[in-house]
C-alpha cells in the first residue's frame, strides 16, 4: 500500500500458491492497494470478468476464492497488527521467511531500503538488525543479497505473527485442495 509520502508498505504477499483479485472476482471493489514485485517469477493472467463468470460455474471455484480471500484479510490482519506491536528485528525475521516460503529460496535480491518498506522501518535499522541476525548466524547479508543460512534460529527470532499466519494460510490451502480432489465418475 503506497502512503500519502510515497512510502510503501506490505499489506500481504502472493506466491506460486496466491493470487491478486480474487476479490474481484466475486465482485467485490479491490480497494486503494498496488502491487510491489519483490522477486522476479512467472505469474499468469486471467481476465476478472472471466475469471467471476467461471466461479459463478463453479461452486468450488467460488469456495476456492472465497477461501484465498479469507486468507488475504488474515494476513493483512496480522501484518498490521505486526507493525503496531513487534520490534523491527522480529518483523524483518518474519517477513524474511515469509518470502523464504513463498519463493522456495534461501538466497535472492533484496535491498535494505525494499525491506525497510516492507515491514514499516527505516533503512537504517534494517542495516543494524541484518548485521545483528548475521551476528546470530542466521542470515549472511551482503549488498543487496540476503541469504538465510539457518531458518530454525530465524524462526525462533521471528515473531508469532509467522506461525499464525502460516498455520491459517496452510489450513485454508489445505481445505482448497480437497474441494479440487479428484473425483471418481461413471462415464
């Protein structure tokens, strides 16, 4: 979300398993939000008008988006709530395994300032905390690189937003695959 000066904050990321506008798709407005590419990847594109008459065809389709939306108020939630409460060296822990689960790397591109944004701290305290979690042998953090060496010691660092987080989105994927289980049909 871009603020009145031009900053940019995390509300909630996407990965190979998310998506942007499912709202949409059930019609709902999608809001004052942009979207930040933080890695480069491969997303596909569907038209919202197609994507909302096929879900209207598809009750589990329907059930699937409802679901994904349901995950994406979670997290924003949960990343609010984060900013207003944890210190910055839990917050960057979290975040830095959040794009660890979603990008399926350990090593990737990252500026200070690109995470400074991302979790609602100042350059300057990204600098000091990544240095102390490669300290901790966390992470090895070179210019603009960052590589989590150990997310076990990461994890405990990171703050319970994490695990919450991680355990609703788990939850709501998991009930999503088994409305798309295959299913046995007489032909």
């Amino acid at each position: 979300m871009e603020l009145d000066a031009g900053e940019i904050i995390e509300v909630f990321m996407v990965g190979p398993d998310s998506m942007l506008g499912a709202l949409a798709a059930s019609g709902l407005a999608s809001g004052n939000v942009g979207t930040t590419v933080v890695l480069p990847g491969f997303a596909s594109i569907i038209d919202v008008d197609r994507l909302r008459v096929t879900a209207e065809q598809s009750v589990d389709l329907s059930k699937a988006l409802s679901r994904y939306g349901q995950s994406v108020m979670i997290q924003s939630q949960q990343a609010v709530t984060c900013k207003a409460v944890h210190a910055v060296e839990a917050r960057l822990a979290r975040w830095l395994l959040e794009v660890r689960d979603l990008s399926g790397r350990d090593r990737f591109m990252m500026t200070q300032e690109m995470m400074a944004q991302m979790i609602g701290a100042r350059s300057n305290s990204i600098s000091i905390v990544a240095h102390t979690l490669e300290q901790e042998d966390c992470i090895s953090y070179s210019r603009g690189y960052v590589e989590i060496t150990d997310p076990v010691s990461l994890s405990k660092i990171a703050c319970k937003c994490y695990s919450a987080i991680r355990a609703q989105h788990e939850s709501l994927l998991r009930d999503t695959e088994r409305s798309f289980e295959c299913r046995e049909v007489s032909c």
